[in-house]
C-alpha cells in the first residue's frame, strides 16, 4: 500500500502521544521508555526517559511537562533537577494508563486502558475504564466511567467541551466541562458504527484524535490502517491509508496545517523493539489546528 505522506523520523519503537509545542513535535517512544522532541528538519532530542513507559504529554501553565507514566499509573512532572510524581493514580485507573489532555488551567484528563490487552480475546475479561482528572496541585478523581478504553483526547477552543475516542466502542463521546473540571452531558459526539464494546477487524476504533478549526477531528484507527477525518455526526470528510499502521495523529507546524502520523509495524512490545519500523509521517492538511492539545 503507498503511503500518501513523507517520513519526518524513524527508527523509532513505538511512537505514541503527539503534541506541537514549541515548535516541535514532541511524543512518547513508549516501548523505548523516552520522551523525544523532534523539528521540521528532523533533529530530535530526547527530553526525558521514564522507565515505566510514556504516554500522555501535556504542559502547565508555568511551561513544565507533565507525562503520563503507564504501568505504574502515575501523573509525573518534569523539573529542572528530574522528574516528580504529581499524583498516583493506580487506586482510580482500572488498569494501564494512557492518553491524557491538559487544559489552560493545567488540570490533566487522564484515560487507561480498563483491561489487560493481553486477554482481549476473552469477552468476560474486557472491562471498560475511567478518565482521571488530576489538578495541578495533584488532586485526582474519576471524572467519567463506563468508557470503552478511553484514549485519545480533545479539548474546544471554548475550553467547555471534551471529546474522547473510545477505542473498543468504534465511537467518539463528549462531555461539558463544568468550572470545577468536573464532566456532564455525556453524549455520543461521532459513531462509526452500532457493534457497542467490541474488538473487530476492519472496525473504525479510534486511538489517537486532534482537532481542527473547522470542527472536524481526525482520527486514527489502526484496524483499518488509516487515518479519517469526521465532523459531528459522524460523516467522514477525508481519508489517508499509511503503509503501516497509525496509532496517534497532531496537527502542528508553522501554519497548523500539517497532520503529524505515529505510525508502527505494530504495538506489540517486544516485536516492535526487534523491528524498530516506527515513524512520524507528515502531511499537509487544508484545515489548521485548534483547541487542545
């Protein structure tokens, strides 16, 4: 399959979280424990190395990175002497945590996994999972539940709405922000089809999600090896096949308008480490990027 995007990066493990920031592309190598920042020119830097895998990326408002820490289930903060844990959330998350978005006031919504990947194949053992929302003084709490396998996450421009894909629920669900952080009104904001809490090939199951200025989020679906922009409702407007498989999207750049891929042979760990096929992709886009992350 040719692949409608140029390479930016590679050799890289399992590249996950993308966020433009700074101008650069900052994400999670997770199989390779590190946080990497890469330019428009390809130089990349390792920001930090977390040893239990990271995921969710975001910023407070004084600047300093906050990373998802997965297995251990821990909100961490970068310093200037090493990382800090801000909130341990192992007795609010069902199982491994994972995406995260972080709002203008520096609070952080946090999904997880809700079940062992591993035994996925077992009906009985799927279990659905939470968003956690952490405070910058490291306040957690459940937020929402019931989500099938909360992952990637966006926030309006307004700061009152968050979207949320649930992979294993072929949807995308929003919720009102309250002042507090708190979430209501949750409603279907896109369904790609009516199959509920299932683990299908060739089924739209969106990871990774951004947000553009027209409304539209683009959404990453590795079972069908592409990437699809949808507008409320759940038409699909444009769709992008890459040559692997793409697990997180951004858009970022000068202008906004270019769509950065996370893009790997496969997520399983130890085959991804041996084949080292992950990448970031890039293609122009018409429409710019808004909200957050």
């Amino acid at each position: 399959m040719a692949s409608d995007t140029k390479v930016l990066l590679e050799d890289l493990v399992f590249p996950e979280g993308p966020r433009w920031h700074d101008g650069r592309l900052w994400f999670s190598d997770m199989h390779d424990h590190r946080v990497v920042a890469v330019d428009l020119d390809g130089r990349s830097e390792t920001i930090a190395e977390v040893a239990n895998q990271p995921s969710g990326l975001g910023w407070l408002p004084d600047g300093r990175l906050l990373i998802v820490s997965m297995t251990d289930r821990m909100l961490l903060r970068l310093d200037d002497d090493g990382l800090a844990e801000i909130a341990d959330l192992s007795d609010l998350a069902t199982f491994h945590c994972n995406d995260m978005v972080v709002d203008d006031q520096g609070r952080a919504y946090i999904g997880n996994f809700g079940f062992d990947l591993e035994s996925m194949e077992d009906p009985a053992a799927r279990r659905t999972g939470e968003l956690v929302l952490v405070t910058p003084e490291g306040h957690a709490s459940v937020v929402a539940d019931g989500l099938a396998f909360p992952n990637g996450t966006v926030l309006t421009p307004d700061g009152s709405t968050l979207i949320v894909g649930e992979t294993f629920g072929g949807c995308l669900t929003a919720f009102t922000i309250e002042p507090d952080g708190s979430l209501s009104n949750r409603r279907a904001w896109a369904a790609f089809d009516d199959h509920g809490f299932a683990i299908e090939p060739g089924r739209i199951s969106p990871d990774g999600i951004c947000l553009d200025a027209d409304g539209g989020i683009w959404v990453t679906s590795p079972m069908t090896r592409e990437v699809v922009r949808v507008v409320e409702g759940g038409e699909i407007t444009e769709r992008i096949e890459v040559e692997t498989v793409a697990f997180a999207c951004m858009l970022g750049g000068e202008e906004g308008r270019t769509l950065f891929l996370c893009t790997a042979p496969t997520h399983e760990r130890d085959v991804a480490r041996e084949k080292r096929g992950g990448r970031i992709e890039m293609r122009t886009v018409d429409v710019p990027r808004a909200g957050r992350p």
